[in-house]
C-alpha cells in the first residue's frame, strides 16, 4: 500500500505492527465471548485514556464525522442554543451539524486564520445568553490551531453549558483531562492518536451528557446515531453480557483495544511528555528552516500536528519531492489558504526517529525545489531538542 | 481470536487469506494516489457485483444498519409513503428507519414466522394508497425467510414505488439483477456475502434514486447519511481526484476491492450457482438429521443461510458442543422463537468442504446433546448432492 514510506499526515498515522495483525486476524462472531471480553475491554480502557471515570463510552462503526453527529444528535433538540468555539474548518463543520439537528448556533471566530477567540471573548458572549451546548474543537486539523480547553471548560461550565469537545486530532495525544477539565463529552476518530485504521467513531460522554439525553423531550432524529440504540450494547459489553444491535466492526474494536492498552502501558503522562518534546522538536527544525506556521503563536498551537506556510518560492509541488525522500506529507485543507502550506501529524506511537526522518525529508525536498538553506539546519534544530529530553 | 475454527454463522463470515492481508497491510493516506485507484476501482466493480451498470455505488464506513438508514434519509421526505414486505426482525427495523424520518409505513405482514406475504397481497395494498417506496428484505437474517425479490421488484415499479432491497444478507450470494429486475436501490454490509470483515455499509442507487434524491423538497436530516457530502467523494473517487469529506476507512476499502474482485473473478452467474448448490447440499443434510427449518417451504427460503429448529429434546446448549467440534453457529434471533432455533450461514468463499465440515460438527453436537440419528446421514445427504454438481 506505501511499502515503507514513512506516513506522517494528520492522520491515518503509522500503526503499530500489534495493531495491524490485529487488523488481519481471522474474524470471529461479533457475539463470541472472547469478542465480548475484548470489546468490553476496550471500553473500560478508553475511560482511562480520557482520563474521565465516570464517562459513558460509545465505539461505532464510522469516520469522526459520525462521532460529531452522534453527539449532536442526541444532546440537541430544535430550538436549543449552542456557542461554537470557531477555529478553522471542523468547527464550522460541527456548526453546520449542530444546525441540522435544530440548534440555533452562535460562532464565536478567531480574528484570523491560525488564532483563536480569547477566553474574554467567549466570556462576553456566554453572558449574553443561555447556552444548552457549548462546541470546542481542541485541535483544528485544517490549521493546527490547538486551544486552550482546560480554560474553555472552566468558562462553559460556569455559565451552564455543557462542555462538547472535538478531540478528532487531539485525544491520547494533546493533554486532556475529561473529567478533571469538566468536560462533559469527548470524541475521537480512530485513526489519529488512538493509533487505529480508520473506521471507528469513539465518544465518551460525561454524566452531565448521558443526563441532557435521558431528559430529552423528542426522539433523537437520526437512527443510526442514536444513544437509545447503542447505549444497551455498550452496557452489554461492559458486563460481558453479548446483545445485538448492528454487527460492530469485529477487527477495528480488537486492534483498538490492543492500541489502548499499548496507550496505557505507556501511561496518559509520559504520552502526552512525549508528544510535547516530539512536536517541539519538529517545530523548531521547521523554524530553523525559515518556515513560518500558520498558528499565530505557539499558545494558539497543536502539540499533535504542524503546519507550516511553503517558503517564497515553493509551492504545493514540494510534497511530490518529501514523498520521493521517503515521507508522506498532507497538502493544506483550510479552503482560504489551500495551497500556501502543507500539514505534518506526529502523534500516536510517533518516535524521535520518525521525526528526524520527517525533517529530513523535508529538507531534500526544499532542496529540490530550489529552497536556499544551510543543509541539516532543521535537524540539528530537532536534534537539539531531542538530546536534551 | 478463533484459532482455526469454522466460523459459519450468517455474518461475518470465513474471509479470503488475501482479504485479510489486505487488512493487515499498513495504512497510507486516504489522499494517496494509489488509495484513490483502489477506491475506485471498488466502486466498478460494485457496479458489475450488484449487476446495476446504471448506478451510483457508495462506500461509507458504518454497519449494515447505516446502509438502511442512509437510504431512508435520503429518499423520505416527511409524509411520504412507504410500503414495507414484512418477513421479520430486520424489516421491522427497516419500518422503524423510515419511519424516524418521517414516512407513513404500511406494513403487510407475512402470515407466519417463516413465511413471506403472497404477491397478491402485495399488489392489493399497492393498488390501495400511492406510495413513494416499498422496502423488502430480501433475506431477514433472523429466520432465513428469502423473498420472491424480483416479482416484488415489478410490483412496484408497476405501482410507481421507488423499489428498495435490504440486501445485507444476500448481495453477492443470493441471486440479485439489480438493473434488470428494476431495483432502484440494493443495500448490503460487507460482513455477509461481500466477504470483507464488518465496518462497511455498501449502498447501490439506481437512476430513479438519484432523481428521487435530487427531487426532494427538505434538506437530508441527517448529517452524517446525506448524499449531499457523499456523492462528489464517490465521483471523485471514480475520476481518480482525491476529494475529502470524511476520511474513508482506508484498509476495509482495500480489502473490499480484494474481495470484490475476486468475486467478478468469479463470475456472477458461476457464484449464484455456487451459492444454489451449496444451500441445496446443507439443507439436504439438515432435512436428512429430521431437522424442521423456520421457513416454511423452499421457495421461502434464502440461500445464503439456513434457519433450523432443534429437534425434541435438544436446546441452544447443542451450539456449545457444535462449537467444541470445531464450528461456530449462530443461536437464534427473532425474538418471538428465539430459543427453539439456531442458525448457519454458507456464504462468500464458502466451500464444500465448508459444509461437510459444518454437518459433520452439527452430528457431533446433536449426538453429544443426546439426539438420536443413524451417524453419518448429514454428511451422506450433502455429499449427494456435492457429487452431483
């Protein structure tokens, strides 16, 4: 499929060789016992890997699209009001699903692309009304635009909200402390730093949420997506207990346990230390490099992903070159700035031998395309770093 | 997760080596050039499997239960008609579906458990009211009742329904001519037939679909199924220009175009008669052990799979002791018998030595379970008919 091109895009990421033989397994019965064990495992383990005791898990067949419009789907109902936390292209993508369920949505816009709204700002505006919801995205991955949720939280909770957070790009890779945080629903797809194919929308919903659903006064309007289904298998899962709903996604839910539990012997501190010195590592090769990053700052940055603007001169074609050195790279996606930077993911089970291998690419690719600078800058930069862990 | 026991239930299936591998390979970009090749290629060639060169396939990662509800909430609109063909548990769920997005549903019911609803019947409550769409289940994989699926199909096109079939457990198995027999809209998960492991919802919507889709009047009240976001990631998939809109589950699709075209290697006719003669052998068996099956006479009855009672004196414990034999069944679903049958699905790359293997685990089990039965009789009804062939 890329022979052994290193895979470095904001996800899908390098798996693990345990998650992939998981992958390939012979499949067994979606009721078999030994399945039930693994599944009710996997649950259990995403509790701690949210870091939210008392969460509710869901794991459903889908992309993180799905797990978005779970969420909205069951906590929504017409008429309610929710504020989005707008950062980049999936917070207007969570916008325009909150609408499709009835919300009447305020966005509150960073000033400019690669910013984010500050807290006074999203303060201001939860004084002026009632919020049922409030929409953060932790890591935007058009941008790489990384928010400050921790304070987020704080504010929603104040003021009544419940706390939703789009943890796609960020969930077992950027610090999250669900529970600790007051955040009363997460989600993640599997392909990110969950380190697992895509294929698996996961959402883990605090107390606060599973009781905004019970109290719901309609039925949830999207079938697949609702909770009244789904919440009777997880629960059936946790005790062991095989119930049928739709068929689960048998080898995903066995490799995403075996990620998990890799995940857990690494232990949620030394993951998201390493992911800081990993991103701070590669951020300053590409700083070395003269390349600027479309975050505005590194507060308003993710530790998960990076983007960088092309050099003058460099264009999207570069990424032809960073392939060709043994790396894929993903091109830019925020429709404004497309085709003026490129996007690099380092998460999951990401080492410090990816990361020079990445900064090296990335340099013979900037050679290529005729980009002046002094050979190994960036991986001195990055190496610096690295030594110093 | 199975060792090397038989697993012949009615979904998932015994997969293919190769789709396995496919699974198992390590993941590249869902941007990549070869990823959008093969995704493109499996969308052909779900074209020539559902025998539908005038349709519009679409691949989206979710369980068969997604294929049912995409296809409702895109083709009902609030108020319309539908008409469901009801032979079971999963056509209760398909009235259910349409209903959640807001379709008026007549059910004609099917006057016994294992058995199906006469054309008749079916004609009389189509002349009756206008209905925008009729559902059938092709085969309810709760009973293995098997419908009268093309008659259906010129009903309704008769009566001016948009003709849809819940083809979850027949679609590459069953036979099926989408195009020909004026089915607007086959839907199918990848678990059964198909042979890929559970994670995909395969959707094929012919022209009237599309017309009808286009047509409507509301916008799609769920995100997450609407054709809107979908239909230029399938077009562009098919004119090989990467376009994002969720991130597709990279390895199943991989391992769906394996699968796919291993089927048309194949051949669809040579497959169908595969499918014929193996059912045919089995149920010789079963019939020849003076087992009883849940439908209620041949024409009645799917190919894919087959729906037995246990006999006097034996209960669900005998699928414990098939399993110990080295073969793992399905216990049973319909909620009214659930306990008094068990069921087997012989589907996909499934082989002579599939049935033998499964007759000859079925014997131990029911003798172990105390049944009395000349040893051997199972196996000498199906080698009879497998010599034949």
């Amino acid at each position: 499929m890329k022979d052994r091109k290193l895979l470095m895009i904001p996800g899908p990421i390098e798996f693990t060789p345990e998650v992939l033989r998981a992958m390939g397994m012979a499949t067994t019965s979606h009721m078999a016992p030994n399945f039930i064990e693994v599944f009710g495992q996997a649950l259990e383990r995403l509790r701690q890997v949210f870091l939210c005791p008392s969460g509710q898990p869901f794991v459903i067949a889908g992309s993180g699209t799905l797990a978005m419009d779970i969420t909205a789907a069951n906590l929504v109902e017409r008429g309610d009001k929710a504020l989005v936390v707008n950062t980049g292209y999936f917070s207007d993508r969570f916008a325009a699903i909150l609408e499709r369920y009835g919300a009447t949505v305020t966005q509150v816009r960073a000033p400019a692309i690669g910013d984010a709204p500050a807290l006074e700002e999203i303060e201001a505006t939860l004084k002026t009304d009632s919020y049922k919801l409030m929409a953060v995205t932790h890591v935007d991955t058009s941008t790489a635009v990384g928010v400050d949720v921790k304070g987020l939280a704080a504010l929603g909770r104040q003021y009544g909200a419940l706390v939703v957070v789009d943890g796609v790009c960020a969930v077992a890779g950027e610090e999250m402390r669900q529970e600790e945080w007051g955040i009363d629903l997460a989600l993640t797809a599997s392909q990110k730093a969950i380190g697992v194919p895509p294929g698996l929308a996961l959402v883990v919903a605090g107390p606060r949420a599973m009781d905004a659903f019970r109290q719901r006064k309609t039925a949830v309007s999207n079938y697949y997506a609702d909770w009244t289904q789904w919440l009777p298998i997880m629960e059936g899962c946790e005790s062991r207990q095989p119930r049928y709903f739709g068929t689960p996604p048998v080898n995903l839910i066995w490799a995403l346990n075996v990620s998990l539990g890799q995940i857990l012997d690494e232990g949620m501190e030394a993951r998201f230390a390493r992911h800081r010195r990993l991103s701070e590592a590669f951020k300053a090769a590409v700083t070395a490099l003269g390349l600027r990053q479309v975050p505005v700052s590194p507060d308003k940055t993710a530790t998960t992903m990076t983007a960088p603007y092309y050099p003058a001169g460099v264009d999207s074609k570069v990424l032809k070159h960073i392939e060709e050195a043994g790396v894929i790279l993903a091109g830019g996606l925020h429709p404004a700035i497309k085709d003026r930077y490129f996007r690099i993911g380092h998460m999951g089970a990401v080492s410090a031998s990816d990361i020079l291998a990445t900064v090296g690419a990335i340099e013979t690719g900037l050679a290529r395309a005729g980009y002046g600078f002094e050979a190994g800058v960036g991986l001195a930069a990055a190496q610096e770093v690295l030594r110093s862990a």
